[in-house]
C-alpha cells in the first residue's frame, strides 16, 4: 500500500494543514473515484473495510500535498457537518487512528494552507509510490459521467424543472420514458458534470425514446439495474439517501452508466456513450416497481 512506511506517516503528520476532508464509505464516498465503494478504495490502494475510512486532506509544513486515511469516520463526519453548517471545526485526528499517509490528492482541491509554500507533490525519498492525482475531468468519461449524476443528485428540482410530464407516454401506454419529444429533453441536459471537482430487456421499445424502437442505451442500463435486484451488485453501486417528504435519492451505477432517481418521481440516466447528455425516464408502469426494488437493497447512510 503507497505511503504506510513509517516515515511517510511521520511527515505527513508533522504539521499537517488541513484543508478538507471527506468520507470513503459504503454508503458515501468520492464517486469519481469509481463506480463503487471496493473500487474507489482500489484507487487509493486501501482494503474496502465494512466501516470506511475518513480521507483528511491538507499540506506538510513544506507545502507538500498529503492525504490521511484514518479510521475515525465520524470524526471527519462531525468535521463536514461543521462546516457544512459554518461553523469552525478543528480537524486533529489522533495518530493512533492513522491507516496511511498517501502522498498527493486522488481529488481537485481548490484552496492552500497559508503561509507555507504552494502545494505540490512530497519528495520522492519520503513517499512509497507515485503520488495521487485526481481523475481526469477535462473530457467526457467515467469520472464527469459520474460527476454529472452527483450534480443531478444535488440540484434534483433544478434538473426536474427542465422536464415537461405531457413529453412522457401516458399511463398504460406501456412506456416507461419519454415519447419522440425526449430529445429535446435530453439536449437541454447537455453539459452534466461540467465544471464538477443514473421480458427484462425492454423489448417494447419502453425506454427513453427516441423514436417507437426507444433508446437502446437506456434499455441496456434499466436491464442492468433490475438484475441487481436478483444478483446484488458489489458494495455502493445502489445507494439511498435522503430526499424531501417520505422519498430517497437513489444513485445506481454501473459500467458505463449512472442513474439518478427520486423514489416517488422519474429517473435521469448519464452514459458514457452520450458525451453530456442527460436522458430523462418517465414512470410510466415498471419504474416505480423498479425503484422501489432498488432501494431495498441499497446501501443507506448510518
């Protein structure tokens, strides 16, 4: 694992400057690290314990850029909802509870430590291994597809408000998206993700259409998340959150796909086929069964 030596840990700690911090647990973790808690760990090389980790990340008092993995997550879960709120809140982890010191950041962090030199990588000599960096978000892929549902998540009424409900199929038109009129829908959701730091085949043509055959991307990825209702995905691929009234957020992903939903609402899909665009799923008479199935077996904050 980069960064355990003894030395690493011991220069990471002396004098760190914390900048922020963030949870990798399986209910909450960067998603644009990857698709799924096991692989978000698998990119900063740690175990994918039950518990999680907490990810403080900060300067050394050479303005080397660390980040420190503990395993007090909620002491970093206190430190976010401090801040989140305002408040100040002073971030001191106990050595005891260091797992690592990993030189670098695996995400964009757009503030400094004052005072000391500007961030830049540790010296080779006291790093095991090259340092992180965050994914590449300057062209369309995995991580900005995944950024964008993560934006979607957060500014749901925003992205719902673009949808038009007479677009959709009316009810037992056996469609479960919108009509020929999706298009134009999808293309206002052009840009998702920019600027960032979704029989079971669905052979009757019921997805997002375009056209009476539908959207083939968005049949393949609605199939895909019905079979992890039968065969449960790895750890963090389906989460739920909290959402106004007595609905969840759920966020599933999956290879080459994202999809952000409101358990009492529709669905928007991102795909990694389709560079920025957003593709709106009506409910019509499978989603909300699907839904619904979904959030039953999704991961849920403690």
């Amino acid at each position: 694992m980069a960064g355990t030596d003894e030395e690493a840990v011991a220069a990471a700690d002396d004098a760190l400057y914390v900048l922020t911090a963030v949870l990798l647990t399986p209910a909450k973790f960067p998603s644009v690290l990857g698709d799924d808690y096991p692989e978000a760990c698998a990119a900063l090389g740690l175990a994918p314990l039950a518990d999680g980790y907490g990810l403080v990340l900060g300067q050394d008092g050479d303005g080397a850029r660390w980040t420190v993995v503990i395993d007090d997550v909620s002491l970093v879960a206190v430190a976010i909802a401090s801040w989140d709120c305002g408040m100040e809140y002073d971030l001191s982890p106990d050595e005891r509870t260091v797992v690592a010191a990993l030189p670098g950041w695996p995400l964009a962090v757009a503030v400094a430590a004052p005072n000391v030199p500007l961030p830049h990588d540790p010296d080779p000599e006291i790093s095991d291994g090259p340092p992180l960096t965050p994914p590449d978000t300057s062209v369309w892929g995995p991580a900005q597809r995944r950024l964008g549902a993560d934006e979607i998540a957060l500014q749901w009424a925003t992205w719902r408000d673009q949808i038009d409900d007479a677009d959709f199929a009316t009810p037992g038109a056996g469609s479960d998206t919108a009509a020929d009129g999706a298009d134009e829908n999808a293309s206002r959701g052009q840009g998702a993700g920019d600027g960032g730091d979704a029989d079971d085949e669905g052979g009757d043509g019921s997805e997002q259409g375009r056209g009476p055959g539908g959207h083939s991307g968005v049949r393949r990825v609605l199939a895909e998340a019905r079979a992890y209702v039968e065969s449960p995905p790895p750890l963090g691929r389906v989460r739920s959150s909290f959402a106004s009234g007595d609905a969840r957020t759920l966020r599933a992903d999956g290879p080459g796909w994202s999809l952000v939903a409101r358990t009492d609402d529709i669905a928007f899909v991102l795909l990694d086929d389709e560079p920025g665009e957003v593709l709106p799923v009506g409910r019509g008479p499978e989603l909300p069964g699907l839904l619904e199935a979904l959030d039953k077996i999704a991961v849920r904050p403690s």
